[in-house]
C-alpha cells in the first residue's frame, strides 16, 4: 500500500503570470509543522535515525532557530510527513 502524499507547490514564476509565489518563509513554516506533527509520534533520537539527521539538528529547525536550510533537508522532513515540495520554473 502506498500512502498518498500531499503536494506543496513552490513557484518561482514571475507576479505577471497569475501563480502564488510561495515564499521561503511560507516552506519553511510548512517544514517546522509537518516536523511538529513528526514528533507527535516519534522523539528527537528515533526521528533523527529515521532520517539520518542529529537530533540537535531537528531541535534548531523544530524551534526556529535554523531557518537556512538545505534542499534535501526540507525534502527529508516533508517526505517523512508524506508530503512533497514542486518547484515550478517558467
């Protein structure tokens, strides 16, 4: 069985075209809620197993205090939650 996963659209299209633009700050409050909602079910040492990640590390994003992060990293957080970032050029 496979779990259908929810879609999180970025676009970098120009504010001609008519798209939202989803902004970093917008990824990355969706990064720390789909993290949130991960730590309901499991702690900061099996999660960070799970993701090959230092617990220290999912602490800082879960908190806030690392807002700069790598791509991968976001794509490891959303696709543990089942969730996936579309980035759209022109």
């Amino acid at each position: 069985m496979i779990a259908r996963q929810k879609q999180i659209s970025f676009y970098t299209t120009s504010h001609t075209t008519g798209n939202m633009m989803m902004t970093q700050e917008m990824v990355m409050n969706e990064v720390q809620n789909t993290l949130s909602e991960l730590l309901t079910r499991y702690s900061y040492s099996e999660l960070s197993k799970k993701m090959d990640m230092s617990p220290n590390t999912l602490h800082k994003i879960a908190s806030g205090c690392r807002s700069n992060l790598k791509i991968d990293t976001v794509l490891k957080i959303l696709q543990m939650g089942n969730k996936c970032l579309v980035v759209v050029g022109d």
